[in-house]
C-alpha cells in the first residue's frame, strides 16, 4: 500500500470513527463503506419477505372473494326457499286412534357416555303418569335422537326393544357409536401418524361427527399444499362401529422462486437476481425447508430457513440464518478495497391464537443473534454483535370490502457482547387492501420502528428508500434508529380482462386479465441521532423522502409476474450519489407451479377450470 493510499485511509478512518460515535449517521458513500454488512443481510430480507407478504395477500384476496361469491349464493337459495315455502302451505292431520294407549308411570333409559341425566328427565318426564299410544313412545325416542344430533353424535340411537310392559314401565335402549378403524390414504408426502395426530377420532372411542368436521377444516385451512377428505363407513371388526377413512390429496411440496430486479445499491451492483427453493414437507411432518440467495456483481445474501409443527394448532418452532458479503467496487471509495460481512441467526416461535374464517390472530417470539464486520483492505474497522429477545402479534381481519392487516412487535437488545447493545425497539405496521368496486383497488400501508437510545448498531437501524419503500430514490438512501414509512397505492384497469369472440358466443381472456395499472405516492422520514447539546444539528429536509409516480402491475400465466415502476423524487436529497428526475423501479419473479405442469403430461386428466374469475392483487 503506497503513502497516499495509507494516508487516505487513515482519514477515512477517522472520519467513519467520529461520526459513528458522534452523530450515528452515515452519508450516502461512507455508508456502503461502514455499514452495507449490515444493511445489506436487512435490505435483502425484508425484499424475501416483502414477496413472501405479497403471495399471501394475493392469496388472502382470491379466498375472500371467493367466500363472499359463495355467501352470495347461499343467501340467493335461502330466498328461494322461503319464496316457496310461503307458497306451499304445509297442512297437518292429527291421527286418530282407537285405544287411549298404556298407561305409563316410569321410564327407564339406559345409561349414557353422550347425554347428562338433566337431559333425559327433561325429554321423558311431560309423559310419564299419561297413557301413552306407540306413536306417543316413538315421539320420545325421536326427541332423544334430535339431542344427539344437536351434539354430533349422527351414529348414537335411541331405540324401544322388544319387551313387556309391566306395572307401567318401559325401557328405552341407547346405542352409542364407537369409532372403529381409522385410515389414511394418497399421502404421499405427508407420514400417516402426523394426519392422524390432527384428528381426534380414535378407536373404540365416542364417534362425534361435528368434531371430525372440525377436525378436517383446520387441517385443511392451516396446513398448505394437503386437502383432507373424511369418508364413512360401517365398521368392519366390530359391529356398532363407524370405520373412517381419510384421504389426503396432496399437491407437490417442491417449490422455486427465481426473482431479477433493480433493487440494489450502485456500488455493489444495481441488478441482481435471486433464486429460493422451497420444500414443504421435507420429512413427511409438514416441516419446511427453504434454501436461497440473493446476488448482484459484487454481493451475495444466502439464508435458510426450517420451522416444523409442534401442537395441533399449528404451532411451529423454527429456525432462520442469512448471512451477506458485501465489495465496494465502485463509488469515491472503491480504492481501498471495502468489503463487509454479516450473519443473523433466529430461533423463533409462531403460534395461532384465534382461527376463525375471516380473521386470525398469532403470536410471534424469537431469539436473534446479529454479527456484522466492515473491513478496510484486509484489516477489520469494525464489528457489531447484538443478542435480542424479540416478542409480538399478528393479525388479519376480513371485511365486506377488503382485508385488514396489523402487527406490533416489542424488542430488547441485551448487553451480553457489546455494552452499547443494550436497548429496547418498537416496530409495527398496517396493512388495507380495499375494494372499491369497478376493479379498482387500493393498497395502504404504514410502518415504523422507534429505538429511543442514542447510538445504535447499522444493523439494527431503520431504512428508507427504494422499490419496496419510497420509490423515486436509490436503495437504502437514509438509515436512522427510528423511523416511519406510509404509502398508498391503486390498481386499476387499463383494458378490458375479457372480450366476446367474433360470433359473440364466448369470452376470451385480454390485455386486462394480465396488465394492471398503478398510481402511488409514498412517504418516510428517518430520525438519526445527531448529537446532543444546542449546537447539534435538527432534522431536516434530508430525513424526508417524498415520492409519486405510476407503474403496471403484470400477471403472466406461466406463474410470471412483475412490477414495473416510474417514481419521481418531491423532495431533493443531499444523501443522493446521483440525481435523478426519476427512476424506474422493476421486479420480476416467476414461481413455476410445478402440479400444472404434472397435469399438462397427462392430457386424459381433465382439469376443472374456475368460472367465476377472482381478481388479482
């Protein structure tokens, strides 16, 4: 290394030095020097997180359009029926009978697994000291076998054996079905032991129908990529018994993402692509595995990611790694051979609290271990280590007109490694996605993250700017230990999704089905700390970013989807390397659907196509 190089260097240095103890903000060049680790492993994951967020919306949506078309017929049949029922006029004849019936003074039933004795006194004591006519008799044991019913025991029966009545006593049996032989079939990916677990119907135990129901609905609302059919039948050992078989239908639990965008940084490389594979049930316990990275010319981000069930609650234990590297190549600082490093280890904790078909609420714990390094031509500058406690909740609420989204988390970063790791953070976020009818929708969000200590690790800190915050800047433009960020967004059609063929008989798809048109505008501010006492600087316009533009939202078939942006800056930044009037913003992932392409080799297999078409986020 040559004079003028050390001398640099050692300038560099100490400028890093004083202003990340001083004012623990960083410019835009001398950022990616001391802080693109860090910021690199953040920016990249919240990307990953941001596709995976955008998917289950998407989902959330199709699945909330497709219950209310359904409610919607529902409520049409319900009309009819009574339409018809006030037309019909159901007229009974009461029966005559020759004889007053046996006079009956007590009533024996046999004893119950199901219903209490309050129950069976109530259904049978209207009747006794009465002569009671057959007819009269069969009323009871009806009345009995609409209670078990009520409760969801369709194979218990109460029934009248053949006796004689004696000092005006009768006796009234009860059969009470068992379960007999519990199966399963067509799981090929998933292991029998972990459907059955999920069930509650076991052998020679009570056979409660509603139970089963429920059983089969959240396993099929909660565990992707498996529907689960229960199917009755007499039992085959033993007589009394209710042989139950489940079917599983499985798709293929191989997936993969491939993604390509401008989402990166100018000095370690604007375009980058990325790739996840995912397996959904790699040991046959619907325990997913996801492998993947993201890379530019002068960058790469692996992670993984493993999490498996533990309780029929969809309770799942997991655990999460991503670790970035980081070349300055370009930019004012590339002659000093910059490069960064980081890892972020997460064991995490997700539990379902309330399931429920149009909302779900769930908690969130983890512990989360962060390391990020910065060097200088082969010597260490720097090296930040944080162990946090992290805690929080996650809600989705449906509505008539859209989907409500919210999460709230609570943090505390414990001085184990480092004294100045020691402080507390708040993050959240909310989420609308609303109808507002013609094939407009809109998409609102807002979030925040507040750390009331001073300095804080890059790592840990709040960024703003780009294609997943406020577009019309560069990547990462500010970080601050606190921030917030809103953004408003509106799809909305630029061409017909359909048009009738030339002899008006039938639809074909168009420009619309595929092509979506956006407005947006967003908005965020950063709060570095700036040093104490009265000469310290205020925060001003360059913590401020202001963005609007237009874009297109294109779904593909094939699974391709993209989102291409125009964003234009409203307010002018000092941070920024490069001036810009706008700037154009783009991603594109295709996610193959692997079932489809099964089902394309087997013409014989006729696939059912939807007829009521769900619009796409």
């Amino acid at each position: 290394m040559d004079l003028k190089k050390i001398l640099l260097l050692a300038i560099c240095l100490s400028c890093i030095s004083n202003a990340a103890q001083a004012i623990g903000e960083i410019p835009a060049g001398v950022m990616d020097a001391a802080g693109s680790a860090g910021n690199l492993n953040v920016h990249d994951m919240d990307r990953i997180r941001d596709l995976e967020r955008r998917k289950e919306q998407e989902e959330d949506w199709k699945e909330l359009k497709k219950r209310q078309k359904e409610e919607q017929k529902k409520e049409q049949q319900v009309d009819k029926i009574e339409k018809k029922q006030k037309k019909n006029v159901i007229k009974a004849r009461a029966e005559e009978y020759a004889t007053k019936g046996v006079y009956i003074d007590k009533i024996r039933v046999a004893p119950s697994e199901i219903l209490t004795e309050d129950e069976i006194e109530n259904i049978i004591t209207p009747y006794l000291g009465e002569n009671l006519s057959f007819e009269q008799i069969k009323e009871i044991v009806a009345k009995i076998n609409n209670l078990y019913m009520e409760k969801g025991f369709v194979t218990a029966r109460a029934f009248v054996p053949e006796q004689t009545i004696d000092e005006g006593t009768i006796y009234i049996d009860l059969l009470e079905g068992k379960v007999g032989d519990v199966t399963v079939t067509g799981n090929r990916w998933t292991k029998e032991s972990y459907i059955k677990k999920r069930i509650s119907a076991k052998p020679y135990k009570l056979f409660d129908i509603v139970e089963l129901e429920q059983n089969v609905l959240n396993f099929n609302k909660y565990t992707d990529g498996i529907d689960l059919n229960a199917n009755l039948k007499p039992g085959e050992k033993r007589m009394g018994t209710t042989d139950i078989e489940l079917t599983a239908k499985e798709k293929l639990p191989f997936h993969t993402s491939l993604i390509f965008d401008n989402a990166g940084r100018s000095t370690i490389g604007k375009f980058r692509g990325g790739v996840a594979l995912t397996h959904d049930s790699l040991f046959g316990y619907r325990d997913k595995l996801t492998l993947g990275a993201y890379f530019s010319a002068h960058s790469n981000t692996p992670f993984a990611d493993y999490n498996i069930p533990v309780n029929k609650k969809d309770g799942r234990v997991g655990f999460s790694f991503s670790s970035s590297y980081a070349h300055i190549a370009k930019g004012p600082y590339e002659m000093f051979n910059i490069r960064s490093r980081s890892y972020v280890y997460s064991l995490y904790f997700n539990q379902p609290i309330i399931r429920k078909p149009y909302m779900e609420l769930s908690s969130f714990s983890s512990v989360d271990y962060k390391q990020a390094t910065t060097s200088f031509d082969g010597y260490d500058l720097n090296t930040d280590k944080i162990t946090s406690a992290r805690t929080g909740l996650n809600l989705r609420y449906d509505t008539k007109r859209g989907i409500w989204y919210a999460n709230q988390y609570v943090s505390y970063a414990m001085p184990i490694f480092r004294d100045n790791s020691n402080y507390v953070k708040l993050e959240g976020g909310i989420v609308r996605l609303h109808d507002f009818g013609h094939g407009i929708v809109g998409q609102f969000r807002g979030n925040y993250q507040a750390i009331p200590k001073d300095v804080v690790p890059y790592i840990d800190q709040f960024q703003a700017g780009g294609l997943s915050s406020v577009r019309g800047y560069s990547e990462g433009l500010l970080i601050g230990r606190s921030g917030y960020l809103l953004s408003g967004e509106l799809l909305f059609p630029i061409a017909p999704s359909t048009i009738k063929t030339k002899d008006k008989k039938k639809e074909v798809p168009f420009l619309g089905k595929y092509v979506k048109g956006v407005a947006f505008v967003d908005h965020a501010m950063v709060f570095p700390f700036k040093g104490d006492g009265p000469g310290a600087p205020g925060y001003d316009a360059n913590d401020v970013l202001l963005g609007i533009g237009m874009g297109l939202r294109v779904s593909l078939p094939k699974d391709i989807t993209a989102r291409l942006y125009w964003g234009f800056p409203m307010i002018r930044n000092s941070h920024e390397p490069h001036q810009q009037a706008g700037r154009f913003h783009f991603d594109i992932v295709l996610t193959p659907d692997y079932d489809a392409l099964v089902k394309l080799r087997k013409p014989k297999q006729q696939i059912k196509k939807q007829t009521d078409e769900v619009q796409n986020l």
